[in-house]
C-alpha cells in the first residue's frame, strides 16, 4: 500500500477520516481500559478476556496504520468536474448488458468499491474495461463470474 495511489471521493476522504479518528480517541482507550481490568482480574496467562482485548488492540493498530497510509496517499476526486466526455474515476454511467439489462455504476477507488451499490472499483476488471471508454463503447472485461459485455449508454 505504500506509494499507492487512492482515488477517493470527498465523501469517502470523511469517513475514512471520521474511522481513523474514532479509532485514535475512542477505540484505543475502550481496549486499553480493557486490557488493564483483565489484567487486574487475574494472571495474563489462560486469560481470555486480556487475549481477546490484546487481539482487538492489534487489529485497531494495524487498521490506524492502514488509514494513516491510504489517507497520506490519497487523491480527492472532485465529482462534479469531473469530464462527462471519457470514463474516469469518479464517473457516472449508465451501461446495458447483452440481456438489455440496464445498470449504473460510479466508477471510485478500491477503498471506496461497494459493487452491490453500484460503487466499482477503478482496479476491477469491469472498471479497468470501462476506464478511458466513451458512451456507445462496448467493452468486455472478465469478472470472477465470468465473461461480462456491456455497452456504454452514457457518462453523467
């Protein structure tokens, strides 16, 4: 993750944020609390509430360091200027399947990526196929579910 590039929305940038913040000021002192009462109520050794808590400190830590890194490289994406013209990160579209079906998706970074929202990842094959297309553009990208073909209607 270091040096990586994260395209985020304004949005996103907040509760990524808001997450690191919680954690810094509220989570690491909940733990910390509990760690010191398990450590009072008994000996550390076959205690599993002092465990537990050190378990939860360690993945606190290390989703801090995770925030602090994707924070410290990320790139806003100014949704509203965004060029209407070309598929980017942070476009809107419209697509439509070989079925007729049609779909809207936002294209935004990995950390921002919720497909059952119709968030796709600017990494994942469907938004790597998309990426630098023009609405009637037909693209093809291979999924985990398979092979996927769609046309491009348009770019909001």
């Amino acid at each position: 993750m270091v040096g990586k590039t994260a395209y985020l929305t304004a949005d996103g940038k907040a509760k990524l944020e808001a997450e690191l913040s919680h954690l810094r000021e509220v989570r690491r002192r909940e733990v910390a609390e509990r760690i010191h009462a398990a450590k009072e109520f008994s000996d550390t050794v076959d205690n599993a509430e002092f465990e537990e808590a050190k378990n939860e400190q360690a993945f606190i830590e290390g989703r801090i360091l995770q925030l602090d890194q994707l924070l410290a490289n990320a790139v806003v994406i100014d949704e509203k200027t965004v060029d209407h013209d070309i598929v980017r990160v942070g476009s809107h579209l419209v697509v439509r399947y070989e079925d007729g079906e049609e779909a809207r998706f936002a294209i935004v970074g990995s950390a921002e990526a919720k497909p059952a929202e119709g968030r796709i990842s600017n990494e994942s094959p469907v938004g790597r196929a998309l990426l630098g297309r023009r609405a009637g553009d037909a693209v093809e990208a291979l999924a985990p579910s398979g092979p996927v073909r769609l046309t491009i209607v348009r770019i909001e």
